[in-house]
C-alpha cells in the first residue's frame, strides 16, 4: 500500500484514531499492519511471515552467542541472496539487461537488515530481546516503516513497542508535527518527484543525443531519488509518531553537504548507520594488518563497504561500480583532507554535487554499458544548447527551475531548525490539524498522469 | 459564541477543523493556479482542464474561452477561442481575398497535446502564407471519434465562417465501431420503428443533459471550469473504488508499457501481414458488401447528409480516412483487398460529390515508408502509439499542403 493513496490514508485515520480511544493497541497497530503489507498480494506475504517466523525461531532455538549471529546472517542474508541476487550470480538477465527479479518481495532488503541489527544487538548486549512473537511480529512489522525504513534498531523501537503493549505509550499532543512531516512528504512525493518522474524517464528512455540534456537528465534524477525517498521517509517518520512511535530521521539536506563525507552522513542515514556499525567497523578492526598498514585497511574497508552498499540498492554490476566509486571517492576525500589545503567550501560543495549527480547514472541506468554511454554524452559536451522548437522550455527556464530545486533543498533545510517546532507548538490547534489534513488529502487526490511507485520499493 | 463553546465542545473543535479544512481547499487551489499561470505548468502536478459542457443538440461541446493545460500523453496550453475552436481568434466575417479551409476531425486534429501553434493546421497555414497563398486554415475539430460529430460540428460553427473548403478526417474504424447507431453520448441514427433511420438524441435523458440548463448544472459547470480542484475532486470521483483508493492491482494496469523482444524478421512480416489483412476484411464488407446491412445504412446515411449538408451551403468536400492498413510489400493479397476497399469507397464519395483521400497513404508517402508511421505518434517513451507528436504534426502538415496546393489556384499577389 502506497503511502500517497487514499487507502494508506484511511488505513492511518483509522489507527490514529483506534489508538486514542479504542482498546488493545498492540493488536489494532498489528491488524493495521497486515493490511498494509496484505495490499502487496499473497507472495509477498508469504515471505514476509516466513521470514518473521524464521527470525523468532533464530531467537528462541539458538543461544544468543556468535551462533545466534551466523544463524541470522544465513536466514537474512541468505532470503535476499535468494530473491535478490539470484539472477546476477546465475548471470541470468531480464529486460534490457537488468538482473532484477520482477517477482522480488516488497522491502525484503529493508526487514533483511532490520531482523539482522536485532539479532546482533541482543547478543552485543545492546538491548534485550522481544518479550513475545506478538511484540517481535509488531517490531518487524510495524506498518510505517516495514517497507523502505528508516532501518530501525530494537534500541530505537522496540521500547516503545513494548510500552504501546503495556498500555503505557507515549501519546504525542503536537499533532501538527506529524501532520506537517506527512505534507511535507507528500509534497516531496507527489508535486515534486511525481513531476520529475515522467521528465527523467524521457530523457534516459530517449538517449539523449545533447549534454545539455544528459546532464539535466542526471541532475533531475538527483532531486527526483531524493524527494521520493526523502518524502517516504517524511511520510513514515510522521504516520509513526502520529501513533505514538519516533523513528530516526533518514535524510539530512545531503545536497546542502560539502564532502562526499558529509553527503553520506545526510543520505539515507538509517543505512549508512547499519553499515558503519555492522560492516565498516569490523572490516576496519580485522587484525590482518600490521599496525602500519592499519590505514589501508582502514580506507579498503571503506571502499568495501560502499560496494557491498551499491549492491544492496540493487542487483547489478553498475549499482556495484556505483557503490565502488562513492566508497573510492571518500578514500580520496580523505586524502586530500590529510596531504592537501582544503579547498573554498564552496568548491567542495560543487565538487560533492556534480561527482553524486554524474555516478547516479549509473544507478539509473539499466546496465552499466548504458551508463557509459550516457556519460560519454555528458562529458562530451556536444549539442549545445537545445533550439527552441516542439514546445521545449527554454534554458533559461530549466536553469530557473534547477536553480529552484536547490532552493527548495536549502528552505527545508531551514525547516529542520528548532524555532520551527516551537512555531507548531504555538499553531496546534484543530485549525491547523484541520488544515494540515485537509492539504494532505488534496495532495494524495492530485491526478497522476502516470503510476510512479516509490523507488525504493525496487530494492 | 462563549456559550457554544461551553454547551458542546466537540462541536466547536469539529468547526474550526472543518475551518482548517477550507483553509486547505483555499491553499492547494491557490497553488494549482499558480502552477498554471506560471512556467511551472510544464512539470509540476496540474488538474487537466474539461474544456466543454453538455449540450443538447450536440452531446458535448467546448466552451468558448476555456482554457487550461492539457496533461494527457505531453502537455500543452490549450485555449478554446471566442468561437468555440481549439483555434487562434478568427474573425466571422471572411476577409476580402481569403481562401478559408474547415479542418473537421477528432482529437487526432483538435490536437491537445500540442500547443496550438505546433498543430499541423497552424504549421501547413504559415507554410501556405509564406508561400504567397492568402489562406487560413480553421481547426474546427472536436474529440470524439463518431463521424457524426464533424458533420453536427460544421453546421453549428463551420458554416458561418462562410468556408470555401472542408477537410474532413476521420478514421476508418469509426464507421466501424457502431458510434453512428449510438446516441447515448452524442446524436446517431437510430431505427425509426419503420425501417428508416431518422436522428436520434437518446443522450439528452442523461443526468448531465437534463440538469445542465438549471441553476445547479450551470454553477456545477462554472465550478468545473473555473476551480481546478473542484474539478479535481470531480474527476477522481468517477473513478473505479480500486483505483480511486490506489491499491496496487488496481495501478498495475496504468503501468508504462515495457517493450518486449521483437520478433524475428521474417515473422515480423508475416504478423503485419496477418494483422492487416484482419484489420481490412471488416472494412471490405462495410464498404464493398454493404455488410452488416444496419451498419451501412447509418454509413450511407452519414455520407448522404455530409453531402447535402456541404452541397447547400456550396462548401466543396475533401474527407481524408486514415488508418486503412498499408500492408507491407510481400503481402499481395491484402495489398489487392486495400485496392478494392479504395476503389469501393472512393465510389461512394465520388458519387455524392465529395473526394476521398487516402490519408494513411498520403503520410507514408511524405515520411517514406509505412514503417515510419508509428514514429509519428506518441511521446518520449510513449513514442509509437498514440496521438500525434511533433514530427507528425509536420507530417501531416505536409501531407496536407500537397492536397490543399493543387485546389488553391491564386497565390495573395492575385485575388479571388
């Protein structure tokens, strides 16, 4: 089920709604959350319970010691092996040379990774275990976040799961925030990736023949990736507190980022967190270094990591090349932070955003020989300007609109700021929980000319 | 007020959310307008206009000075003129010396997925004056694909534009499809009892047509074309439940065609054989067998009253058919079927007074080879299917001059 659809919306009322006044909680969020992922089709389903069912077998029939962690690792890493990466390590491909099963199961990658923190986490010490299936089935499943995250760990929620069966959960009061984060992810979805959505896919669809317009093609999938994912993650981080439970935030103005460092540490943070702390970490703390070379270690982890994140986002060897690329970029980020000046940020900032626009093509592109392809037309600088004929905006008007996207980027990230809380604070009211509704309600009836999935729903 | 408060609570929060609400309505229309007045039309979220009203000797009509930006398959301006015409403002009165073309047709010649100035009437019009003809070539089409609306649509705005030639065009499929017989939408020929066919209006016991007169129908119309997000909630409420909710099955079938893997060559050619010859065989019975027989009488009914009607008001006639299959040149015996389908027809217009143009052979002529029809229709990656896109309004365009040079004798320098 889609969060900009009017079923997710009544699906939400209705929750919000039962939590404030109607009896056992736990069981309405768990009802609610079957429904949710009910709408993806029995297949998916069927996975997914087999999947909880498995990692509640790990945690009741295996000590929790190393082998409760090999244990985990096979049931999870071994389910997106088995429907995700299946078809690249046969070498089998589909359509224009893609590796990506059709039938891969709604946010197997997500819950993969959650179940695998959970296992981890409770044998590390780091927090207890679920008291109950019921209380282990909701922390899986819990409906805003089951499908592309925020990759939750048990610390984060798994308390306030257990408090929600206690009877004992929070009940937030700032309704208008977790409205507000909705519209905001609304608006992120539906006015803005929705819209780029058709622009790009022409472009990449077209092969484009001028750079101008390999490079508008790329600069837009940027900011269509990041509005539909950043917007997702809005939508989930506002339906969850809306019934009680704070998730982490996913995104941090990462176009705002004057390193590639930094880009990373504002980009799908959820992730970036799970794999410094479940991947980077013990890669870089192996002992199969002497001391001297600890640092190249220490920079073949990062790179290592990187790659194993391209290849999470997606079966194929350009998402590979992808995450390769970001991970080498840091490493030589790194450097030059240590053996050079550092250079104006506004260089650094340029730098950052024109390396991350130019490898997304390959994370747009269906193969990794389209994607030199298209970036053979970027650097290449040929066409020129475009003429202007067929109805064709002029570019004047593309670069005001690019010009406009950077904006938009830079007034959310003035929204983050904490006097815009204590403005909620003084507006909650049912004038604006009123308001707030009634926006976010237009937005998911906003015709669609086109049907345009939240991307990370792919992965 | 205090009172209120006291006396009900709930009541009171319950009115100043519905105020929140309407404050919403307020805002999302504020930015749906502004969308629209500004060049941000041309990416983000806009609601498609509905640029006419129901009307009862028509069925459905544009609206003289609509407007609004055409979302469906590529987005364009479009704006209905004073007339009533997907058209540039034209004067009633012909000017002294002007050559005045009627372009009839369905949504392939309304063109709304172009801006007015990129359909192929306007390009072939300002090739045409460039060219020293003192011409102008007037769009009075109307989407909808029953050939009976051209003719409802030249009587009611064509001929008091006093035209000296109509270029009607329409598919070879619409005499086909039964929408001559049908009057549940638009006006159609209908058994009078007698075995006679005589005009009938069966869409004027529609809801819409009944109540469009009165107050409520013509503040609901006002709402529609003026509100975009009043025409908004209208629209996706005559959705389907599944697809209104947006659940997944429902999407799934809105889904962007993924292309598959073409067929062989050899087996290529024998498909396109198979399917023209498919596609022919209706037609051949329709128009040379005069097969099913109510069928033809509607069609012949159709061209009786499309010549009468143009012979009264001394309007020549060229009507274009397009989409007559060209099969490919090893397919000799569709190729000998579509040689008979013509022959067929073009007796029957020729014998009523007006002059068929095989219009799909008209277009493969100007882009070389049938095989290049398709790439005239369809957007970015909807190309080939379609409506026309701009290298088809071109085409077209073309096609058109060719037919329109050999009818106009005089060039401005001259006059009429």
């Amino acid at each position: 089920m889609a969060f900009n659809s009017l079923a997710y919306a009544v699906l939400l009322t209705f929750s919000v709604a039962w939590m404030r006044v109607g009896p056992w909680p736990a069981l309405m969020l768990i009802l609610a959350s079957i429904v949710f992922y009910a709408a993806a089709g029995p297949f998916d389903m069927l996975v997914f319970i087999g999947a909880v069912a498995l990692n509640w077998l790990v945690q009741i029939a295996v000590p929790a010691d190393r082998r409760r962690i090999w244990a985990a690792v096979i049931v999870n890493i071994g389910l997106i092996g088995y429907f995700k990466y299946r078809n690249m390590l046969l070498g089998q491909t589909g359509l224009a040379g893609s590796f990506v099963d059709t039938a891969l199961p709604l946010g197997i990658s997500f819950y993969s990774f959650q179940a695998l923190a959970y296992h981890i986490d409770i044998v590390r010490g780091r927090n207890g275990p679920a008291r109950s299936f019921p209380e282990f089935f909701l922390f899986k499943a819990f409906f805003p976040q089951l499908i592309a995250g925020p990759i939750v760990r048990p610390n984060q929620t798994l308390p306030q799961i257990q408090r929600v069966f206690n009877d004992k959960w929070r009940r937030h009061r700032l309704l208008v925030f977790g409205l507000g984060l909705i519209v905001l992810g609304l608006t992120k979805k539906v006015v803005l990736a929705d819209s780029l959505a058709p622009v790009v896919d022409d472009i990449f669809y077209d092969r484009p023949e001028s750079a101008y317009l390999a490079w508008l093609g790329a600069v837009l999938f940027t900011f269509q990736i990041y509005f539909d994912f950043s917007g997702y993650s809005d939508i989930a981080i506002g339906s969850a507190y809306l019934l009680g439970i704070r998730l982490p935030r996913n995104f941090a103005s990462p176009f705002l980022a004057g390193s590639i460092q930094q880009l990373w540490q504002r980009w799908h943070i959820t992730l970036t967190q799970f794999l410094r702390d479940y991947l980077f970490i013990p890669l870089a703390d192996l002992r199969v270094a002497s001391r001297r070379y600890r640092v190249v270690q220490h920079f073949c982890a990062i790179v290592v990591t990187m790659t194993l994140c391209g290849l999470w986002h997606g079966a194929g060897w350009n998402f590979v090349l992808w995450g390769a690329l970001q991970g080498i970029a840091m490493v030589f980020a790194a450097l030059w932070s240590r053996y050079l000046p550092v250079p104006p940020a506004v260089v650094g900032w340029a730098a950052t955003i024109i390396f991350f626009v130019a490898t997304l093509v390959f994370f747009r592109s269906p193969n990794l020989a389209y994607a030199f392809d298209y970036l053979g037309t970027m650097l290449s600088f040929r066409g020129g300007l475009p003429a202007a004929v067929d109805d064709a905006a002029p570019p004047w008007e593309v670069a005001a609109g690019v010009a406009g996207l950077f904006a938009l980027h830079w007034v959310e990230f003035r929204l983050q700021e904490p006097r815009v809380l204590s403005i909620l604070r003084r507006i909650e009211g049912p004038v604006s929980r009123g308001f707030l509704a009634g926006v976010a309600l237009l937005l998911i009836l906003i015709p669609a000319t086109n049907v345009n999935p939240f991307i990370y729903f792919r992965f | 007020m205090m009172s209120f408060r006291r006396s009900s609570p709930a009541l009171a929060h319950l009115c100043r959310f519905a105020v929140g609400g309407i404050l919403a309505v307020v805002a999302v229309e504020a930015g749906l307008r502004l969308i629209e007045e500004t060049p941000l039309w041309r990416v983000l979220p806009v609601v498609q206009p509905i640029p006419g009203q129901p009307d009862k000797d028509f069925g459905f009509d544009s609206t003289p000075g609509a407007s609004g930006i055409w979302t469906t398959e590529h987005r364009a301006r479009l704006q209905v003129n004073s007339l009533g015409l997907r058209d540039v403002e034209r004067a009633v009165a012909k000017p002294a010396g002007t050559f005045r073309v009627g372009l009839l047709g369905d949504s392939m010649v309304e063109a709304a997925q172009v801006s007015q100035q990129a359909t192929f009437g306007a390009l072939a019009e300002r090739r045409l004056r460039a060219d020293g003809y003192n011409v102008e070539l007037i769009n009075l089409a109307i989407a909808g694909p029953s050939p009976i609306r051209q003719l409802w649509r030249l009587e009611k705005r064509g001929y008091r534009l006093d035209l000296d030639l109509v270029m009607a065009n329409s598919t070879a499929g619409s005499f086909l499809s039964g929408l001559l017989l049908d009057d549940s939408e638009t006006p159609a020929y209908v058994d009078a009892g007698n075995g006679q066919l005589v005009v009938g209006y069966g869409f004027r016991q529609r809801f819409s047509q009944r109540h469009a007169e009165g107050l409520p129908g013509r503040l609901f119309i006002a709402l529609y074309q003026s509100s975009p997000v009043f025409r908004m909630l209208y629209l996706r409420s005559k959705e389907p439940w599944p697809i209104l909710l947006g659940l997944p099955a429902a999407q799934s079938t809105a889904q962007r065609p993924t292309p598959g893997p073409a067929p062989p060559d050899s087996d290529a050619s024998r498909l396109a054989c198979d399917q023209a010859r498919a596609a022919l065989d209706p037609m051949i019975h329709l128009w040379r067998d005069h097969h099913p027989e109510l069928l033809w009488a509607a069609t012949a009914r159709f061209l009786d009253d499309f010549a009468e009607s143009t012979r009264s008001h001394g309007v020549r006639v060229f009507y274009a058919i397009r989409d007559i299959p060209l099969p490919p040149a090893d397919c000799p015996l569709p190729t000998a079927v579509r040689a008979d389908l013509l022959l067929n027809m073009d007796r029957q217009f020729t014998s009523r007074g007006m002059q068929l143009i095989d219009w799909s052979a008209s277009i493969s002529q100007v882009v070389g080879s049938p095989a290049n029809v398709p790439r005239l229709h369809g957007f970015g990656m909807h190309k080939g299917a379609g409506h026309l896109n701009f290298d088809g309004h071109r085409a077209w365009a073309s096609a058109l001059i060719d037919v329109l040079r050999r009818e106009l004798p005089v060039r401005a320098s001259s006059d009429k």
